[in-house]
C-alpha cells in the first residue's frame, strides 16, 4: 500500500489545517491509519489514528484540537488540525497498519508509510 500525505504548510498561531493521506487503491476494512510527527531532533510521535470500526485515537497533546476522519469513496483519511500552535510544527507522515489496539500509537506497529507532509506554525 503506498500512502500520500499532503496538505501541509505555513499557518500563524491559532490557525488551521487539513491533512489528507490517500492510498491509491481500496484497503482492506481490517487495518488502521495513523498519523504521526517528527519535530528536528526529535522522536517521531504518534498524534492520531483511525482503526476499523471507525475508532479514533487522540495523544494527550493533540486532543480537542484534532480531529481525524475517513472517507471511503475517496480512499483518504484526513487529520483536520485547528488552534494549532508553535509546538505543532514538524514533518507529519501517514501511515497504515494493522496494529493490535495496545500497539496503536507505536510506529513500529505500522507497515506502510507516506513521503511525510510539513507543517509549521509561526508565533
């Protein structure tokens, strides 16, 4: 499965964006989407995920500002982030699995990753 993120860019303090992450044919209804992020000098971090059923997954420092979602004609899961803030920016990539729910927010837990999208959020 090859994944595509875009969306990504520059947005001032409190703004908004929407990333989307596309895989170019029909996965599978047993599997999970996740986002991730990776900031300079450090770790790759889990942000959110999408897993059959329609469960969402949230990190503590994303919550109720995230919000992520799927469309099935597209094929696309999206990430729309809003009240965005300085600590938000970083590359954000995609990535599809088939975690076991414990493994949900472990990187290591997905198979298939996009090119990476980047985000930055000025002061």
């Amino acid at each position: 499965v090859q994944l595509q993120a875009s969306g990504g860019g520059l947005v001032q303090d409190g703004g908004s964006l929407r990333l989307s992450c596309t895989a170019p044919r029909r996965t599978s209804s047993n599997y999970a989407i996740g986002w991730f992020r990776q900031a300079p000098g450090k770790e790759r971090e889990f942000v959110a995920a999408f897993r059959r059923g329609g469960y969402t997954y949230y990190s503590d420092s994303v919550k109720g500002r995230f919000s992520i979602s799927r469309d099935n004609d597209k094929n696309t899961v999206y990430l729309q982030m809003d009240s965005l803030k300085p600590e938000d920016t970083a590359v954000y990539y995609c990535a599809h699995g088939n975690p076991i729910l414990s493994s949900i927010t472990l990187a290591r837990a997905y198979t298939n990753w996009g090119q990476g999208t980047q985000v930055t959020v000025s002061s």
